[in-house]
C-alpha cells in the first residue's frame, strides 16, 4: 500500500512509519511541526519509500499519486500547561487539527477509495464513572475544561469518522489509545512518563501532580503500533482501545522511575499543578482489541521504561 501518516514528525507518527516501511508499504508522511521534531524522520532521509510533505492538515490537502490508506495522528497530545507543547497552550491548533484536520484527511480517503483509520483517545471517557473503560462507555467529559479543546475536538473527530463510514460508506478505523510511551518522546513534553525520567537523569526530584493516587495504565510503543496495524488491516469499524491494562498510581510509577534509576532526590507533590478535571482512574478493558484484532500487549513498564530511559539519556547528553 501506499499509506499517508499525518503527524509523521511527531513521537507515535515517526514510530508508525517505521513500521509501516518494515512491512514493505511506501509511506508518505506529513507534518507541520507544530509539536513534532523533523529529527524523530531523519534516519528515513533517502529511504527509497519514504516521502515527506511539510504541511498544515487543517488547510487544504493535496497528495501526488494513488493514495491506499490514511492514518491521521496530527494533533497535539499533552495535557500539560506547563510545557509550549502542551495542548492548554495550543488551544486552537488543537480543536482545528481534530476538526478541520479530520474532515481534510477523511476527504483525501474518500478522493482515493482509500481506507483510513484515526488516532482517538481514551480522554474521550473524561474522568470515566466506569472502570475500566470499554468502548461502549460514553464518557464524561467537561465541555469547557482545560482538556475539551482535546477531548471535544477528538469525540467530534470520532463522530466525523462515523459519519464519513455510514453516509460515504468510507473503510473508516478509530483507534482509542491510552496513555503511551517509548523513545522520541519530547524530552520537554510534559507528559507524566518525560518528565519522571528527564527529572530522575538530572538528580531531580519527581514532580508528582495532585497526592499521586490517581492512576494510569502504560503502554510501550512497539505494543500500540502493533495493535494500530492489526486494526489497519482489519474489518473493525467501532471503535477499539489499545492500551496495557496493567494500572499503576502516579505515585508508584515515581517511586518506580527513581528505583530503577537511583534517584535519591525523592519526590515532590505540587498540589496547584493538577488540573481539576484530571481523570481518577484510567485502565483500558481490551476485550474487543483481544477477540477481535487477537492482540495484547507483551512489554512490561519495567522493561519499557528501561528502552525509554537509553533513548532519554543519549539524547539528554546530545543537549
Ligand atoms: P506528538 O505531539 O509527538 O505528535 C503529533 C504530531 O502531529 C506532531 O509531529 C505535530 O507536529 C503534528 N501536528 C499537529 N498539528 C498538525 C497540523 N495541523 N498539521 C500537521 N501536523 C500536525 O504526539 P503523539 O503522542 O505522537 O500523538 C500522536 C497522535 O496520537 C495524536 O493524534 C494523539 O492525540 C494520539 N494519542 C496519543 C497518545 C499517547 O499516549 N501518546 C494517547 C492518546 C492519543
Ligand atoms: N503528572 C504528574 N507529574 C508530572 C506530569 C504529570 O504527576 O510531572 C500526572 C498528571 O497530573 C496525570 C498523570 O500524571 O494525573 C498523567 O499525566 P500525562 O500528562 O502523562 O497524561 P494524561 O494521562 O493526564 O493525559
């Protein structure tokens, strides 16, 4: 196939097109760098089916060529207000990109008869009152919190899908991804997994947001890739999480990151830093990804965070 992946630059985009150039498809990928890094594309420069467009998704799109699939990841994905890449602070960017960015890459699968999958979110739960989350909870999502430029602009997206599936009758895919990790991520993302390791690698102490008991469930990137091309290739149209469904607190995830790296500085609880709609408790139910894509995660936090901590401090010794 020849598969367009929006969002190339960025950490799950340029993972994504890796694989894909594995499996012997050409990709073409696109990007504005709006919070992605062209150094996450650099090792594909000259690879003979990789093609890249510098271009804003939420303008027009034009692609030279036959066009077989569309995997749209453009978006920011950080909740974090205290980072530039956070989408708190790319408010607009945010709803244009899940908006206008998920009506211009349905209309390039369209135009080709191509198949398409999009990159949602478990922020489409919101704080979720039912744990875990299985895809036919609707969530409950605050409609002007700090997180609905993000969480509304990709519940919209997902409906925007449907529609294109139901009314155009386009092969659509949605993908809810949870909480995700692994090299390239932004060392200054803001992301909870970025900032414990960068942190930990200084001799810092862990900034750990509210009391720590909220909790997550990690997935390491190889995983998540791997269920996003079973999902690809499959006849799936509602929605399917991926996401490891092994949940940690906050809290043991720092006592955790500075186990694993020696950090005596310990930890440090910033109340004021928390949002106030920051989600409790958050744990994918992978039945539908198990029964019907036959996927599940392999790799333990212990052994991610391990892969992620190498990448981390090379780049960390680059700066
Ligand atoms: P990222 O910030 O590393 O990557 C996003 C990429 O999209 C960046 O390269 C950015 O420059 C690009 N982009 C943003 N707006 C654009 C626009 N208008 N035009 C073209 N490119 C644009 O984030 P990520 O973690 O790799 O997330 C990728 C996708 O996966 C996003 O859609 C995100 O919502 C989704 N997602 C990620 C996670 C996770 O845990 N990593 C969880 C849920 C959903
Ligand atoms: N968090 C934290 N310290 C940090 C960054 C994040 O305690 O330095 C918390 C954050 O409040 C949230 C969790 O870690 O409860 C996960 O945050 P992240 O930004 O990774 O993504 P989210 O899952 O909230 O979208």
């Amino acid at each position: 196939m020849r598969i367009l992946v929006t969002g190339a630059a960025g950490f799950l985009g340029s993972h994504l097109c890796d694989r894909l150039l594995a499996e012997g498809h050409a990709v073409v990928g696109m990007d504005n760098f709006l919070t992605g890094d062209p150094q996450n594309l650099a090792h594909l420069a000259g690879h003979p089916r990789f093609s890249f467009i510098r271009h804003d998704v939420t303008q027009f799109i034009f692609v030279p060529g036959k066009v077989d699939a569309v995997m749209h990841f453009a978006s920011p994905a950080s909740p974090n207000r205290f980072s530039p890449y956070g989408y708190p602070n790319l408010p607009i960017q945010t709803l244009k990109v899940g908006a206008m960015g998920t009506h211009n890459t349905l209309g390039v699968a369209k135009a080709h008869g191509a198949r398409f999958l999009m990159a949602s979110t478990s922020e489409v739960y919101g704080d979720p009152e039912v744990h875990p989350q299985h895809e036919g909870y609707w969530g409950k999502v605050n409609p002007i919190g700090e997180r609905s430029v993000y969480d509304e602009a990709k519940r919209y997206a997902e409906a925007m899908t449907m529609a294109y599936h139901r009314y155009h009758g386009v092969d659509t895919h949605i993908v809810r991804i949870f909480n995700t990790y692994g090299p390239r991520m932004r060392l200054d993302d803001g992301r909870v997994i970025p900032n414990f390791i960068k942190q930990a690698l200084q001799g810092k102490p862990l900034t750990v947001y509210g009391n720590g008991n909220q909790t997550r469930s990690f997935c390491y990137v190889d995983d998540l890739i791997e269920g996003i091309y079973r999902l690809l290739l499959s006849d799936e149209h509602e929605p399917v999480n991926i996401g490891n469904p092994d949940e940690f607190t906050i809290l043991q995830l720092a006592e955790t990151v500075n186990r694993i790296l020696g950090n005596e500085a310990g930890i440090v609880f910033q109340e004021e830093a928390r949002d106030r709609d920051d989600p409790q408790r958050r744990c994918p139910d992978i039945t539908r990804a198990r029964e019907r894509l036959q996927w599940e995660p392999r790799v333990s936090l212990e052994d991610g965070l391990a892969l992620t901590i190498e990448d981390f401090r090379k780049r960390l010794q680059d700066q």
